[in-house]
C-alpha cells in the first residue's frame, strides 16, 4: 500500500523526506515550466522512477485538479508509537510540550494544527485512530511540509493515553468554551503539559475531558462565541510558547 502526494511543494517535500521514501513519481506529459523541471530533476537525482501522465490521469490520481502537474507516490505514513513519543522527548532536557487531537476531522483543520504544533516545536501530535482525519495528500498539502517535522501518534484510546502522559509527569489541559474554565491568558503553561484540543463543533468528549487536570478558554470579548479548530489550536500553542519562551 502507498500514497500520494501532489503539488509542486508537497511532492518536493516528499522527495526529501527521510521518513516516507518516494516511489514514483507522475509528470505532466508535454510538460516544459521550470517549476516541474526542477521536480523531475530532483526525483532523478534520488533515484526515483518518473512516469509522464496526461492530465486526466492527474486529475484522477490525486481526485482534484491541484495537482499543478505533479503527483508522487509515497511509501504509507509512519506513525509514531507513545514510548519513542517520550523517550524523545526525555532525550531533549526540554520541558514537555505535546498536543493531543479529540476528533479533528477536517483534513484542511488538521493539516493546519500540524503545521502550528511544527511551528512551536511540539514534541509530538496525538490523535485516536477513531473519529480523527487520517494522513491524506490534503493534510500533507495542508501543513505545507510539517508532518516531516512533527511526530504524529495514532492511539486506540485517546482517555487512557492521557493517563499514561500524566503519569509521565505531564499536566494535561484542554481547551473549551465553557464560562468557567480558567482564562487561556491568565493560566501557567510552563511545565511539562498536554494539551488537548477537541473536534470541530463537538469538543472534548466526555472521557477525554473529565482527564484534564484543567480546563481553558480563549478569552473573546468581541462575542463570538468560538473558533475554527485549527485557529484556537494555533492561539493556545503559541501562548504556551510565548510563556516558555518568556521563563527561558
């Protein structure tokens, strides 16, 4: 089983990606930009098989017309396991900094998430293998080459791995919009933490959040009344940065 990538920045992303090796790789037939040129140059230079396609065979392979002449086939995505989750992080002397998905659904949001966790350098991504986006050519055009520098987990049950992290010593916070969890901007984030952001529309389930030792809530005195998944992801990842950053 493989799969694939397309478009100019997620198949040059995949040729030079050590964790997923590239397969082959699809060429828009008659084509002659600079842009696919330097793809088809790169993709020769590691060795890898290149196919000229006619554009409805694009089309039909990466199932849009976005492909911008490319299409790569990748070996499957390599999920991490929790223990080399940790174990790596123990090896930085770093305080610990993950993030845990509830149900994020949306290929567009979680691609997003995963490029916000890479940009804050999150020791690694958790998601449930139930109710969670799994790795598409969307989510890896979505985080704009991320997932090469994030680890991604794939957990059976999100509620007990959140109990394995604290005993690690991790504090596990979750965001929501309830009135009285704590304010996102008044809340310490600086030791060694989970944090927990629930699906599109649903939130935390009930299981993962009764987990939390704490729950927050983005301050939002303009009214409305809550955030795109990705978007509140990418405020509270950056506020923990921001307060780490600050005690450093």
């Amino acid at each position: 089983m493989t799969d694939l990538l397309y478009g100019i920045h997620s198949v040059q992303e995949g040729l030079g990606n050590p964790r997923r090796r590239p397969v082959e790789l699809y060429a828009l037939s008659g084509d002659r930009s600079d842009r696919i040129a330097q793809v088809v140059e790169a993709a020769t230079r590691a060795g890898v098989p290149v196919r000229h396609r006619e554009r409805r065979d694009l089309d039909r392979l990466a199932g849009n017309r976005h492909h911008q002449g490319v299409v790569l086939r990748v070996e499957p995505f390599p999920y991490a396991e929790l223990p080399d989750l940790v174990e790596a992080w123990r090896g930085t002397g770093a305080k610990g900094f993950f993030l845990a998905l509830d149900g994020i659904t949306d290929p567009h949001n979680f691609g997003a998430i995963l490029r916000s966790a890479a940009a804050v350098g999150c020791h690694g991504v958790i998601v449930p293998a139930d109710r969670s986006c799994s790795v598409t050519a969307t989510v890896d055009r979505a985080s704009a080459g991320a997932l090469s520098q994030v680890p991604l987990c794939r957990v059976v049950n999100l509620a007990r791995t959140l109990d394995d992290l604290k005993k690690e010593g991790l504090w596990v916070f979750g965001l929501a919009a309830d009135p009285e969890a704590a304010p996102l901007f008044r809340t310490d984030l600086g030791a060694d933490l989970v944090l927990v952001v629930g699906g599109e529309g649903s939130g935390l389930r009930p299981n993962v959040r009764k987990r939390c030792d704490a729950l927050l809530r983005i301050p939002m005195p303009g009214g409305i009344e809550s955030l795109n998944a990705s978007v509140a992801a990418a405020v509270v990842l950056f506020e923990a940065l921001r307060q780490r950053s600050c005690n450093d």
